[in-house]
C-alpha cells in the first residue's frame, strides 16, 4: 500500500520530506501541532525577520504541511495532516523492514558459535 502511494504521487514525499529537512520548519510544524497561530507567533522563538519566518511557512505551504488564511491583518496558520500521514506510513513501512533485519541480527548473535 505505501509502495502504490509513493509510485502514484512520487514527488509528493520527497517535498514533505524537504520541507521537514530544516530544523525550523520542524519547530514550526511542532507549534501547530499544539494549535493555529500567527505567522509572528510562529516567529517569536527564532532569531530570524519576519520575511524569513513567512518563507519557511510558504515551505510548509506548498508542501501541503500548513494552510494559512488572512484574518483582518494577521495571517493565521495551522497544521495540514494528511501529508504527514503519508510520510508516517512510508516511515513506517521501513521500519517494520529494519526491526527484522535487527531481529535476524539479533538471532544470528545468540545462536552458538561454530567450530
């Protein structure tokens, strides 16, 4: 099933997983999962302008991570799930790969030595 997702949208997860790339970005995606906020909300833990910030959350807006909406004067933002859902599954998918590579690791190095 991960495997039909990624042949049918091949670029989809190689974007979220650039826009998850940059620590700040993450930071941003950890913020909104707490709830919407602010574009200048989103900026106050960072050391960085506004425009700065502004372009990281265009990042995540185009790779489907967030969607903003104008509200008077503030920009709002909050977090898109779906797209995280498919790296989930992907992440996912590989895991179950290297847990039994390590169980069959595992095994191998239990077993008793040969003469």
């Amino acid at each position: 099933m991960v495997n039909q997702m990624v042949y049918q949208h091949p670029g989809k997860l190689d974007v979220v997983f650039a826009a998850l790339a940059d620590p700040t970005r993450r930071a941003i995606v950890a913020r909104l999962a707490e709830g919407e906020a602010s574009v200048s909300e989103l900026a106050e833990p960072f050391a960085m302008s506004l425009p700065a910030v502004f372009k990281h959350v265009q990042v995540l807006k185009q790779a489907g991570l967030v969607d903003d909406y104008k509200l008077g004067r503030v920009r709002r933002c909050r977090l898109t799930a779906l797209p995280l859902q498919g790296a989930h599954r992907w992440i996912g998918e590989y895991g179950r790969f290297w847990d039994g590579q390590l169980d069959s690791l595992a095994d191998h190095l239990r077993a008793p030595a040969e003469d």
